[in-house]
C-alpha cells in the first residue's frame, strides 16, 4: 500500500474579491501561514467575479503556492432560491443556477461538489440533485460559532445522508475576516502534495475536521465527546453568546 501524507487545509475561504471578504489574497495567505496550514481552498461567491477576475486568482495562487503552502482556488455557487453549492478547485463559472446543471459543472472540471451550510437557510432541498453531491457541511463556522457545530447543522446532515449515502461530512471556516478565524482543520490524506492530490482525497472522503472541542470523520461519525458537547456545551456557549449580544445591544 503506498502510504499517504497529512496535510492540515482550511476549506472555504474568503478573499476581497467577495463582496463581503475583508483580506486580499496576499492577507488571507500571510494569517493562514501564520496559523500553519499547508494548504487552502478559497471559494470565492459565483456572482462576485467574471472570468477575468478568477483566472486572475488562478495565475496569483499559481505564483504564491509553494512547496510547503497551497492555495487552491475555487467558487461558490449561487443557485435559485439563495442555495449555495461549493465548487472545491472549479475556477469556471457556470451559465445555470439550477443545482444539478451546477453540481454537473463541478464535476466536469474535476471539482468537488458540497452544499454550504443547509441548515441556515431553509433551502429547497431535493433528493435527486442531493444525491449527486459529493458532500455537505456538517458545520460552518462563520454562520454556526467558533466553538461547536450547531445540533441542527448536524440533524440536517443526518438527514440528508439518510437518503443520499456516502454524502460526506464536510466542516468550512467560510473565512471572510480574521475575526472571525477559529482552530479547525480538515485533515487530508494525499498520495501527492499538489492541488490534484489534495482535490482527489477530498472527492475520494480521505479527510477528517478536527478542532479543540470537536471532530468528525467524513464519513460523519462525531467523536464521542465531540457529541457530548455540542449537546452540553453547545448549549452553554450559545447562552454566553445571546448574553454578550444582550449587553452590546
Ligand atoms: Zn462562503
């Protein structure tokens, strides 16, 4: 058996060319470097950017990889009905929002199809495109909390993957700003340390979200303790949370 690497990614990243990104790529890449990833995934929003702008980003993160640190430039998906699909490693737009006619086009350019955070929104979710998903974020950090997943994140992965097996179990900064930044990796295994290599072991569920207070597999089976905070802890710290709010009110 060929033995594989780990490498510690952080997936759906954000630059300035979203409208709502607040660090240009040289920033995103200085902060992610300073809290020692070896690789990112930027998914910037499909209607931000024109194909210009992206094979821009293509050729930046081309000059600015490195042997010790990769950026992998992507797209987020904008369908009909505010859904988002991400397109990990697609850089080419898409001409429909209808979400198998997307989840079509990542696949042709070799990307890897998740839906972001399905439980924000109350998406028109339809099993026939679901089932051609790759994956789907089981947390999202930026619409969810730093800390723990929320239980309903979770309870509509569950969902989800009780009518689509083998959807796997996806966790996403959705970094816009590096406030918002917090300890959670998607640990990888590759045969190979490039872009291909990383984007294969995602398609192919070689990976792991790991962070203080939680993991997950792919495969969406939540560490024991894991389990026990988001019930327990998850509770107290969205408490702390609407009482900070409260007070800055
Ligand atoms: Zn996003």
């Amino acid at each position: 058996m060929i033995s594989r690497m780990t490498l510690r990614g952080a997936l759906h990243m954000h630059t300035t060319l979203s409208h709502d990104g607040s660090m240009s790529l040289d920033e995103l890449v200085g902060f992610l470097k300073s809290k020692s990833y070896d690789y990112i995934a930027i998914t910037e929003h499909s209607y931000d950017v024109d194909d210009g702008s992206m094979q821009d980003l293509v050729e930046r993160s081309q000059r600015m990889s490195t042997a010790d640190f990769l950026i992998i430039p992507g797209l987020e998906f904008r369908c009909h009905g505010w859904l988002d699909i991400i397109g990990y490693g697609v850089t080419q737009l898409c001409d429909s929002d209808e979400p198998a006619a997307v989840i079509d086009h990542i696949h042709s350019h070799d990307g890897v199809a998740v839906l972001a955070h399905p439980n924000i929104r109350d998406y028109p979710i339809d099993n026939q495109w679901v089932s051609m998903l790759d994956g789907c974020e089981i947390w999202n950090v930026s619409n969810e909390g730093k800390y723990l997943p929320q239980s309903g994140g979770i309870k509509k992965y569950q969902q989800l993957v009780a009518d689509s097996p083998g959807l796997l179990a996806f966790t996403g900064l959705d970094l816009h700003r590096p406030e918002s930044y917090c300890n959670l990796s998607t640990m990888t295994y590759v045969h190979d340390k490039t872009g291909d290599g990383i984007i294969g072991a995602l398609k192919e569920g070689a990976f792991r979200s790991e962070s203080p207070l939680f993991s997950v597999g792919s495969d969406g089976d939540i560490s024991a303790a894991g389990r026990f905070r988001v019930g327990a802890l998850g509770t107290l710290l969205n408490g702390a949370r609407s009482a900070r709010d409260l007070i800055r009110r």
